[in-house]
C-alpha cells in the first residue's frame, strides 16, 4: 500500500527539525535558521513556481545568508538548543 502525503505533511516532512532559531549541521558547514516560509513566500524567494516552502539559513563560517527549499535528510542533525 502507497501512502500519499497531503501537501502540507510533505512540506513538513521536507522542512525536518528546522525552525526559527534552531541550528543544524551537514557536510556543507554548521547552519542557523533564520526563517521558514510558506508557499506564497517561497516561490517568491526561491523563484520556483512549485515551492510549498523554504527556509532562510546563515552558514555559521561564512556568514552567507540564502533562501533554498533542499529537503532535510539524514545527512542534516540538529543540534541541541544549550550546545550551540
């Protein structure tokens, strides 16, 4: 049995554990989220018709600010709010 997820249980799904405040990590650097943003948002920010959401991250090293829609897998961990 195929199990289809609503549009907003894939975008949450695709979000993971980032949220305003929260930080993560993966092979590309140390992240902190800014914002999420929902679709209207998104497919402005992104420029991608079809986006149901985006997120605004700072890369910690860098300092870079971008807006992307790349979904959370099991290379992204969160970190513990306290061991950031």
């Amino acid at each position: 049995m195929t199990t289809t997820l609503t549009p907003t249980d894939r975008a949450a799904a695709e979000i993971g554990d980032r949220a305003p405040g929260t930080y993560y990590y993966n092979p590309a650097g140390t992240f902190e989220v800014i914002a999420v943003h929902g679709p209207d948002e998104a497919r402005i920010l992104t420029g991608r018709t079809g986006a149901l959401w985006a997120v605004t991250t700072r890369h910690l090293a860098t300092g870079h600010i971008e807006t992307h829609s790349r979904a959370w897998t099991t290379s992204d961990h969160a970190i513990p709010r306290g061991q950031q």
